[in-house]
C-alpha cells in the first residue's frame, strides 16, 4: 500500500462538480493499493500517516503530528499509484487490486483512520474526482507497506 501524503493548510474533493469532502490544516492523503495488501498493510499506513511528525514547531522544525495540531485527514483513493513506466510509454496498472477487493480494503482503511479520533474525509472510491488543495511547505511524504 503507498500513501501520498501532501501537507495542507486546505483540500476538498469534488465528484461532477459538488464537493464531497473537504479539510482546512491537515493531510492530502492519496492511497494506492497493490494486490499483495491486507490488514498488515492498513495497520502500518494509519500509524504512519496518524502519527508522522511533519508539522512545524515555533523554530520550523517538524515536531507535530495531527493530533498536536488538530488537524484532519483527507483521504483519497488512487490506483494510479500502483503504476510502473517501467515498460513502454504507457503506465501498467497490473500490480493494482481488483476494484472489487481494492473498496473493500479502503473502506477499512477509512474505518481505522476514523478509529483514532481524527477528523476523517475522504474522496469516492472508483470515481472520477478533482482534487484542490493549498499545499503547505510544500511538504510531500510518501510512505509504502512494503519497504
């Protein structure tokens, strides 16, 4: 599982031009999920994301989490993480779950991440969505399951 995070002072998800979801000061979280994810994998990503310090203290130094600052999550469903370039000009996609198993995985991702107490958002899985946000720093993190 790969988690994009993106620190910012605002984001909102919008689905056929209405917002679905939005956060002032938080984290973008964009999440790609591999066909080899499971429980493990959910486990690592939301005690990452919900305690990874990239807030900055009064000397700029990054010494909070979210739940220091408050701050929410936005999560949004991303399959083209799982991308490889490797091959050709075209990204293969052949290392993503299977939509089927893939919402499933991400609805208890979502359910974990509202299990810590932070305010949780998230985009609709398997949707064209449009994605704003006002990046903060920036600061761009990304974490993976498997390294």
């Amino acid at each position: 599982m790969i988690a994009l995070i993106q620190r910012v002072l605002s984001a909102s998800v919008s689905v056929e031009k209405v917002t679905v979801a939005s956060i002032n000061q938080g984290l973008l979280v964009f999440i790609g999920i591999s066909s080899e994810d499971c429980d493990d994998d959910i486990k690592y990503i939301v005690e990452k994301v919900s305690n990874l310090r990239v807030f900055s203290n009064e000397d700029a130094n990054f010494d909070y989490s979210l739940f220091e600052v408050s701050g929410s999550i936005l999560l949004v469903s991303q399959f083209t993480l799982m991308g490889s370039t490797k091959k050709g000009r075209r990204p293969s996609f052949q290392h993503a779950m299977d939509p089927v198993q893939a919402n499933l995985l991400y609805s208890q991702l979502v359910n974990k991440f509202e299990d810590t107490g932070l305010n949780v958002q998230s985009g609709q899985f398997q949707t064209h969505m449009e994605v704003s946000l006002v990046n903060d720093g920036p600061v761009t993190i990304i974490i993976d399951s498997k390294k």
